[in-house]
C-alpha cells in the first residue's frame, strides 16, 4: 500500500528541486567541482527556453547570476521583448543589459547575426567580470543541427553538432526537451514570447523544426547523447593528430606535411591542421579538402586561398611542401 499522497504545492516545490538539482549536475560535469563558485552570464531571448534556463540559474544560484538580451534589431517588436525581459529581471533583481550591435547586420542574415550575438555577449562578458556564458540550447536544438548537417555530408565533426562546452560558453541543457521547458515556464508563469522567425519557412532551420514536430522515429534525447558521443570522437581523432604530427622529425616545420599510409580521416586532419597552422583565417572542410587532397594524391599542385601545397620529389616517404603562392601581376594599363 502506497503512502499518503503529497498536496499539490508541496509536489511542484519537490519537482521544482529536482529540476534545479538537475541543472546543477549539468553544470557540474561542463565546469567541474567548482561550479558553485563561479558567476554566470544567461542570454535570454525571451523565449520560453531561455526564460526557464534563467529561472532556473537564479533559483540555483541567487546573486550569481546576470542576463543578457541582444537585440538586433532585425524585426518588428524585438525591442519590446527586450523590456520584457528587462523588466522580469528587475522583478527578480537579475542584473541584466540589453545588447545591440553597433552597426545593422550584413551579409547572409541569420549567421551574421549569431557571430555578432556572440561577440556582443563575450565583450559583455569580459566587461562584467563573468567566468561563463550559458546558453538555452537543448536536445530538440540538438537533433535540428544534427539532421541539418546530414543534409549538408557533415563528418564527424560536423554532426557532434552544437558543443556542450565552447571556450567559455556553456549548453548545459542539452539532454533537456523543448516541452519541459516549456511547461517549466507555465508553471512559474514566466513572461515569454515565440519568436516568429521560428516559423518562418523561409529559414532552412524553421522548415525542419515543423517537419520534426511531426515525426515520431527520431527521439531527440538519444540523439543529443550520439552528439555527445560524437564531441568527444572529434575530440580524440585531433588528440592523436596532434601527437602524430609532433613524432615527425620536422614537426617544428609547418610548411611539411606528411603521410605514412594514414587513415582518410586522419590525414584530412592533418592537412586541415597544417593550412590553419599557416593561415589561421582559412576554414577548408568537406568536399574542398577532399578536392585538395585528390590533388595532392595524384602528384598535381594545390592551391588553397594565398597558399600553395606541392608535392616534394626524392625524399624518403610522402611528402608536401606549403608555401605563400606569388602575387598575381596587376594588368598593364593601356
């Protein structure tokens, strides 16, 4: 026979715990035993997910704890969500600074954003002292840029998908479901709003959130633990990269790059490692690496952006050389 049954506050306030508790032993497996001691900067958007993600900070960590909003300024009533969130911060008296990019954003308008978004928090960051920033992304996020990566041939790399752990930036939601955040937000009848470009099918990203909402095959939880899996897979495939390349005799030389029979895999790696080694700006993945490294197989000259990769005859293995690629002669005029 079961015991007496709890009253409905007392099973929130014990539901509230654990999901505080919960939080605190994701943040403790991304920041270590020293979790508690540190203080946290939250970006909320004003989105249910963020909003939960701040409530529960606050309630894990009172007086630890700042918020953010950037705003850029890209849509009607972005500015109003900003007061939103201002305003439930001083309710709560949560330090909090809405951030908005100096000049309007260029280029392709969802990617700029989120490289301005970032380098908006981290000066914020800096500017307040703060050891982390913490984000609301979790496992519904996770399957989205798992699957969009697919479409994309994504590697391994590519489909360990969003970081738990990036520098000082933090996801510790990610085994979390959109829904529990949701009803979380409900429950403590937190001020929200949904952010309309969530569903604007023109957004690559909006079309398959509606198209996962419908299916049942894909469980987002298990997939945010493959990326996990994943993560640390990249993680040690540049671990021994990194101790293969520092056993060759000319490691020092970052002009040498050599095979000795190695895995695809790893020798992707290695070619990508020692381009970055001498251009830190170049970013070659996919199928332009695979490009560049067919012509390296086949004995032809590569060029990658400013530089040049040539193949080293007569020496003992194989073996290419980097190099600057001269500079194109200006056309004479006339």
């Amino acid at each position: 026979m079961s015991g007496p049954m709890q009253p409905p506050q007392k099973q929130k306030q014990a539901a509230d715990r654990d999901s505080v508790g919960r939080l605190g032993s994701d943040l403790a497996a991304l920041v270590g035993p020293d979790w508690q001691r540190f203080h946290y900067g939250v970006a909320v958007s004003g989105g249910p997910d963020s909003m939960a993600l701040l409530w529960l900070m606050a309630s894990l960590l009172p007086g630890q704890v700042w918020a953010a909003t950037v705003d850029h300024g890209l849509r009607k009533g972005s500015d109003e969500e900003a007061r939103m969130v201002a305003s439930f911060c001083n309710r709560e008296h949560i330090p909090h600074s809405t951030l908005r990019p100096p000049t309007p954003i260029k280029g392709s308008q969802q990617a700029a954003a989120r490289t301005e978004r970032y380098r908006l928090l981290e000066q914020w960051r800096d500017a307040n002292a703060l050891d982390h920033i913490v984000t609301a992304h979790h496992a519904d996020d996770q399957l989205e840029t798992m699957v969009m990566r697919l479409n994309r041939s994504s590697g391994v790399g590519g489909l360990a998908a969003i970081r738990a752990r990036n520098g000082v930036v933090l996801r510790p939601l990610l085994h979390w479901r959109r829904s529990d955040l949701v009803h979380l937000a409900l429950d403590h009848d937190l001020p929200f709003v949904d952010d309309p470009s969530n569903s604007d099918n023109r957004f690559d990203r909006a079309r398959l959130r509606h198209a996962l909402k419908s299916q049942s095959a894909l469980d987002p939880a298990a997939a945010a633990r493959s990326a996990g899996w994943l993560a640390e897979a990249d993680e040690a495939l540049d671990w021994a990269v990194e101790r293969l390349i520092a056993s060759w005799p000319d490691a020092s030389n970052i002009a040498v790059i050599r095979d000795a029979g190695y895995p695809p895999e790893m020798f992707r790696r290695i070619v990508a490692q020692r381009l970055r080694a001498n251009a830190p700006q170049l970013a070659l993945r996919g199928a332009s690496l695979d490009g560049v490294i067919a012509a390296m197989h086949a004995g032809r000259r590569a060029m990658v952006g400013a530089l040049l990769i040539d193949p080293v005859r007569g020496l003992e293995g194989t073996i290419w050389r980097i190099s600057a690629a001269p500079r194109r002669k200006a056309p004479k005029k006339g």
